[in-house]
C-alpha cells in the first residue's frame, strides 16, 4: 500500500503523519489559521475524522521560555504566577460539556489574565490547534487535561474523545 498524500502546511505536520502511520491509505490534512468555524471540525469529527492539533497551547513565548533557563527565583515565581492565572483562565474556558459554552469560552482567550504574556501579539500559532480541537468536541464530551512541566511552569494539554491518556500523566 502507497503512503497517502500528506499536507502539511505547518509545524511539521508531514513528520507526524508519517510516524502515526507510515502505510496507510488516509489523508491527513493539518490546518492552522485565525477564526476558526467550529461546525467545520466537528462536521470531519461526525464523519469519524480523528482531529488533532498539536502546538504547546498553555505557553509559547520563547523568549521567555529562553530567558527561564537563566532566571532567578523571583523571576521564575513571577512567570509561574502569569502562567497559573493564564492556565486557570483556559481551563475554566473549556470545561463542561456543552460545545457553545466551550467555543463561546475558548473565543475570549486574548482577555484570559496574561495571554499576552503566554501567546505574544502575533505568535498564537500554538494555541490554534487547541481552539479548533475545541470547536471540534461534541456536546456531552467531556474536556480531559493533563499536565506536564517545562522549565518550572505548568503546560497543560486539553483532550476529547479519548477515555483515557497514558498511565503517566496526571488528569485535571
């Protein structure tokens, strides 16, 4: 079986599809952009198309990101602090299980406590798959999360669909 056409528009969307499943006859189409309908994923998600977005949603400032490594406490307590109010926020956003109430919530990011701070102005490329996996849960799915630690600050990843992670995490 010939390995199915791929497109891959960003984030190295084309490594992904070819690790998840080298000899396949499925096309896997990853989209990032602003503005996202959700009636469109979770029309694909109806038609039984896997969604999955990929980005590191809680935190992607990589100047402060690179600036962690060197940090002071007081420096590191300030930016965990911005990420614990940001995280929150999200969190809050996408919990329950009523599709608008997610979307309507998901939406207002950029008024969440330091979103300017976790997503700059003109870099919430990261966040993207998180706002169309959000479009794409149904009513009644429940939002799982589960939290991982880079440089001292908490990152959080949002899931549906799935009954259940790997062993290893921690679930929110």
């Amino acid at each position: 079986m010939a390995l199915a056409p791929v497109i891959a528009l960003s984030h190295g969307g084309g490594e992904f599809s070819s690790s998840a499943n080298p000899v396949s006859d499925i096309t896997y189409i990853l989209t990032l952009g602003s503005g996202q309908d959700p009636s469109r994923s979770s029309k694909l998600r109806e038609k039984n198309i896997a969604i999955v977005g990929s980005g590191f949603a809680s935190f992607h400032n990589l100047r402060i990101m690179m600036a962690m490594r060197h940090a002071n406490p007081v420096q590191k307590a300030e930016v965990r602090g911005i990420s614990e109010a940001w995280n929150g926020a999200l969190a809050e956003a996408l919990k329950g299980t009523e599709s608008e109430k997610r979307w309507g919530g998901i939406q207002q990011w950029k008024s969440f406590p330091g979103s300017q701070v976790m997503h700059p102005p003109g870099a919430s490329e990261h966040l993207t798959p998180l706002i169309v996996c959000a479009g794409a849960a149904a009513d009644g799915e429940v939002t799982k999360s589960y939290k991982d630690e880079y440089l001292g600050v908490d990152i959080l990843t949002f899931y549906w669909g799935s009954d259940k992670l790997d062993e290893g995490k921690d679930e929110l």
